[in-house]
C-alpha cells in the first residue's frame, strides 16, 4: 500500500513537473529571418493554446482540420508534428492548402503566431535543443 502510495506520488511529480521542462525558448523564423523568444514577455502568452497563436489555429487551420472532417483534410493538432516540421510548414508553405489560397485570411503576424504555438507544443518538443 505504501509503495504503492509512493509510486502514484512520483508518477504525478514527473507528471506535473517534467512537461514544464525543455520547451523551447527561441524560434528561428526562416520567413521574416528574425529569432522569436517564446519564453518570457507578450510571445510567451500568445504562444500558448489561448493566446493568440492556438486561437488562429482553432479557427482557421482546424476549422478543415478537425477529426472526421469530409473535406479531405488529415486531423492536425500541434502534436502531429514536431517543432522542427511544423517550422517547415510554415517556411516552405507546402502543403496544399497554403497554396490554393486557404491561408490568406491569416496576417503575417498571426501565421507567425500560430507557427511559434505550434513550434512550442510541438510533438517531442522537450527534446528540441536546437531550433535549426
Ligand atoms: C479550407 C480548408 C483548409 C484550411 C483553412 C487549412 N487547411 Fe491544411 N489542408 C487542407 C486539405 C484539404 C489538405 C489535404 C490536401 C491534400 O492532401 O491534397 C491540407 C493539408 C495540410 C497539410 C499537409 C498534411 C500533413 O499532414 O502534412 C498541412 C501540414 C496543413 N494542411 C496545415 C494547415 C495549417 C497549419 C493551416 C492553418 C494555417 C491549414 N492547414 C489550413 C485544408 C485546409
């Protein structure tokens, strides 16, 4: 019973206390050239699911990409990629939805914003030490 006790308090430690660690902190933007920090300041809240950046992914990119959609559109949440990939998404735009136009609704700075929430949250993303 103890131990038991003892292993449920350490599963939830690393539970609660491990996903705090090793997000990434910058952003190298391939598009504007520029390095976003994403760990202190305004960029850290609108990076974030209800910042500005999950707020533009909910809409627009989800509002194709949701589960079960008939559109043809894969289900995309920030966990289907990795950082890294998700970077590429936005430096290449080569999916075909952003060449047919079904981003344009999107302003620079909010693909920038949903790049860097997507970026931060990102599959494997507490892995991510260099952000190549
Ligand atoms: C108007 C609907 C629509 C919107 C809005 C839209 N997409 Fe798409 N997207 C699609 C469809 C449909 C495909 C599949 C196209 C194909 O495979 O021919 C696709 C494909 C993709 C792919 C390639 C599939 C994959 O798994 O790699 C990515 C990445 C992607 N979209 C990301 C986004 C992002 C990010 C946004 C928001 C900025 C977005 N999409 C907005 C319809 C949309």
């Amino acid at each position: 019973m103890k131990q038991a006790t003892s292993a449920l308090v350490i599963l939830l430690v690393m539970g609660i206390a491990l996903p705090a660690f090793g997000r990434p902190e910058t952003r190298y933007d391939a598009t504007t050239k520029t390095c976003r920090t994403l760990d202190h300041g305004p960029l850290e809240w609108e990076s974030r699911a209800w910042g500005q950046g999950g707020k533009v992914f909910r809409s627009l990119c989800q509002g194709c990409h949701f589960r079960d959609n008939d559109q043809g559109a894969p289900f995309l949440w920030a966990e289907s990629k990795t950082a890294k990939a998700w970077n590429r998404v936005f430096s290449q735009k080569y999916p075909p939805c952003a060449q047919d136009g079904s981003w344009d609704s999107m302003t620079l700075d909010e693909q920038l914003m949903v790049n860097d929430y997507l970026f931060r949250w990102g599959k494997n993303s507490r892995d991510v030490n260099d952000n190549a």
